[in-house]
C-alpha cells in the first residue's frame, strides 16, 4: 500500500510540474511574440524611413538640375 502511495504522490507531483512547465512555455512564447513584433515594426518604421529619404534626395536632386 505504501508503494502506492509515493507513487500517486509521484504522479500528481509529476502533474504539477507539467502545468508548471507548460504556464512557463507559454509566458517564454509570449515573449517571444511580443519581441517579434516589435522588431517587425521597427524594420518597417525603418523602411518607411529609408523611402523618405529617398524621395527628399530624388527632389533635391531635381531642384538642384533646375537651378
């Protein structure tokens, strides 16, 4: 009887830690998500940034052959 015991003990124990595990996984890809997308916008605000450049240097270019 006292095997069966510290073996259902072992197994809710067991039970726990998965849970445990699990929330833990779960905050760590949460995190991950949440880093993920920051990146994505900064690679856009970026892009958009690097655009305007481009733009501002085509008219300064222009206005420059104009004078």
């Amino acid at each position: 009887m006292r095997k069966n015991v510290s073996l259902a003990r072992l197994i809710e124990s067991n039970k726990e830690n998965i849970n445990n595990n699990q929330l833990f996984t779960d905050r760590i890809e949460e995190k991950v998500h949440k880093k993920q997308m920051e990146m994505q916008e900064r690679h856009l605000t970026k892009q958009a940034g690097e655009e305007n450049v481009i733009k501002k240097s085509l008219v300064i270019t222009t206005n420059g052959g104009l004078s």
